[in-house]
C-alpha cells in the first residue's frame, strides 16, 4: 500500500520512501532518490547534492544512512557522496557500505570525487578509506534481507547507468529514456520511472515515449525526476499513469 508518511513515521517496518523527486535543475525539490527504511538505518539509493536537506526534510535524519547505492555518476546522483563521506568519516567515524558496478568505479573516483577527497589531513586518501566499498556481481546484491536485482538502463550514450528491482515489489529506473523491455521483464507492483515532461529530451523519458508503454504498465508507474512545472502536467499525468511520485511517499516492502 503506499502511505504518505508523516513525521511520527516509526522506522518498525522496512520501507521504500521517496527522498526526492526533482530533476537536476528543480529548484523546487530534492534531486531524485530514495531509501529503504528499516530499524537499522536508511538504505540510499543515490546520493545527490540535495542528499542532507533531503534526509532531514523527509524524516530519516543525515546521521541514519545504513549503505548506499549508486545508480550512475552524474552530480544529482553522486555529489552527495563527498558531504556523507566526510561527516561519516570525521564526525559519525564509521564507514557506510557504499554498493556499485565496477563499470562506474573510475568514473566515479578517478574523474569525479577525488579532485575533493583525494588529500586529507592524515594525507592521501581513496574511495575506501571513505566508504565500505562493495562491487555488485551477477548484478544483484542482498543488504539487511532485502534483494535487489540491478539492470543497465539507457541514459547517456557511453555512459552506464543502472536501474534496481527491490524485492520483486518495486522497480526503479534511475535516469534512462523509455525501457520498454525491461518494464515488461521484471516482477513488480510499482514503478519510480524517470521522466522528462518536456518532449525533445534526448536523455530523459519523455512523456509521450512513456505513454507508449502497455496500460497494465503505465497504470503502475510513479513519475519521478520531473521539473518544477510539473503541475501544469498533472492532467495527462493522472489520466495515464499512477502519478507523479512525491517526496516522502512511502511504500511497504
Ligand atoms: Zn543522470
């Protein structure tokens, strides 16, 4: 069932919850991401730049993060990492599980956080010395007693991105144009489905290659990662689909 959680929200059951919803340029709302909630902490699926407002605005807390997985490196997904990096390792003194492809390893490190945690007090530092670095094999992982099945998406040419089914229940996209295949392929009651409202997009879904999907398909996908006019898309939207995924809304797994 989805609730929308309220602030009181106990963290007795495990739970997917939206952490944001916003594109990469909302000034509106948080970057796109979410969080599997359980009595031991939050689960994140990415980590973008909005990453501690967004925690503490939805109720999880920035000091509750359990692990983390990276879908793809692009800033809304991943700069987050540098602020969760520091304060975990400095401040909380733990090192939070940080689940990846090997595919995005370099990308990650080599060309994108190392510039800003390369060099620390104590002297050179690596990805590892930040986080509990797990490389996801056979494309898929389990954390806590929760699965999770990970699938290449199609984003930017050339560069990887990876979508996630939990626990056969949800399907999460990432960022990726239409996947008319992999919707249909996968087990699940509810899709998060990345989405560009405005047509011409030629890295996002845009709506009208989404409205190409089955019915039984559409009338499960959640639309995320949207901008801040979205309301003005709320007709089509509500006629086609579930509906527009909000911050906080939660699911039981
Ligand atoms: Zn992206």
């Amino acid at each position: 069932m989805i609730v929308i959680a309220s602030e009181g929200t106990k963290f007795m059951d495990v739970v997917f919850k939206m952490v944001g919803t916003g594109s990469s340029d909302s000034d509106t709302m948080f970057n796109t991401g979410a969080a599997i909630v359980s009595a031991s902490g939050a689960f994140l699926i990415d980590c973008g730049f909005t990453i501690k407002s967004a925690l503490n605005t939805c109720g999880i807390g920035f000091d509750n993060i359990s692990g983390i997985f990276i879908s793809h490196v692009h800033g809304d997904h991943v700069f987050g990492l540098e602020r969760v990096g520091y304060e975990y390792l400095f401040r909380l003194q733990r090192k939070v599980p940080l689940y990846l492809k090997r595919e995005i390893y370099d990308e990650l490190w080599h060309q994108t956080l190392k510039g800003s945690m390369g060099r620390i007090g104590e002297g050179d530092a690596t990805l590892e010395d930040f986080f509990d670095v797990r490389f996801i094999e056979q494309n898929q992982f389990s954390f806590e007693g929760v699965n999770y099945e990970v699938f290449e998406v199609a984003h930017t040419p050339g560069k990887p991105c990876y979508g996630i089914c939990i626990n056969k229940k949800i399907l999460y996209t990432a960022d990726t144009l239409a996947i008319p295949d992999i919707v249909k392929q996968y087990d699940y009651d509810f899709c998060f489905h990345d989405v560009s409202l405005h047509e011409g997009n030629p890295v996002h879904a845009n709506l009208s290659s989404l409205l190409d999907y089955p019915d039984n398909v559409k009338q499960k996908i959640l639309l995320m990662s949207y901008g801040d006019d979205w309301l003005s898309f709320e007709g089509v939207v509500t006629e086609h689909f579930m509906g527009f995924a909000k911050q906080g809304m939660s699911i039981e797994l």
